[in-house]
C-alpha cells in the first residue's frame, strides 16, 4: 500500500508556475490568480483505488481513480483529459492525454513531495512539505 502518499500536503515552493499554465492555455488573467494560490492536496490511498483533493481559496477539484486504469479528467486548468495513472516506486505518474498532452509526476520523499507538471517541453516544479511533520523530517 501507498502509505507514503497519504495525508496532507501544503505548497512550499514553486517554480515555472506560470510558464507551465502558458503552455497548456491558461489565459493571462487566470494564470494570474492561479499564481497567487498556495494549494492544499489530500491524499488517501486504498489498495488501487487513489483519491487526491486539491483546495485552494478559488477551487477545489477532485481526482479519484484506480491505477492503471484510464479515466475521463477535467483538469483543474480547464482542459478535458484521458488520464491514466500509474505507481512506479514512489512516483506517482498522471499521463495526460489530450490537447496539449500533459505529464504529472509526483515523488514522494519521506515528508516532502515534488511535483513535476509537464507539458509542450515547459516543467513546472511545485514542492509540497507533509501537514504536521517538523521542518527537516525527510
């Protein structure tokens, strides 16, 4: 089982945010408040079956799939996706199929996790920090 995914994760750093939402057509105006927010993601993990809530102060979405199994996603972003998600290690791999393809890895180290998004050959890094865990607890 996943247990080193599960929990809650706060953002601690970004970097090429706003280059990323370019690429995958987020228009000037939202891409300006999307830069603003500071998302919380909630993870639960139960055998196959994943469930990743992501909140921020303008939006909350949902993603709740199976792995390895294709499903239909509306991204956060706007953009309808055939996604499928797969576990490598402690990777977590959301390959986005649509316009633009897209790829979401995340790699979970102890209490920090990295989160790479990808798209049109720009890579955005968003680095989240484990709710509850004190600083350097890697």
């Amino acid at each position: 089982m996943a247990d080193f995914a599960a929990g809650t994760w706060n953002l601690a750093h970004t970097e090429n945010f706003d280059e990323y939402m370019k690429a995958v057509g987020v228009g000037m105006v939202m891409r300006k408040l999307g830069g603003t927010q500071k998302p919380t993601q909630e993870i639960t993990v139960d055998g196959d079956n994943w469930h990743i809530k992501t909140i921020t102060t303008f939006k909350t979405s949902e993603l709740k799939f199976k792995l390895n199994e294709p499903f239909d996603e509306h991204t956060i972003d706007g953009r309808n996706v055939k996604t499928t998600c797969k576990l490598e290690g402690q990777k977590l791999i959301q390959d986005q199929k649509g316009e633009p393809e897209s790829m979401i890895t995340r790699e979970f180290n102890g209490n920090e996790m990295k989160m790479m998004l990808t798209a049109k050959g720009v890579t955005c890094t968003r680095t989240y920090h484990k709710a509850g865990a004190a600083a350097g607890d890697s």
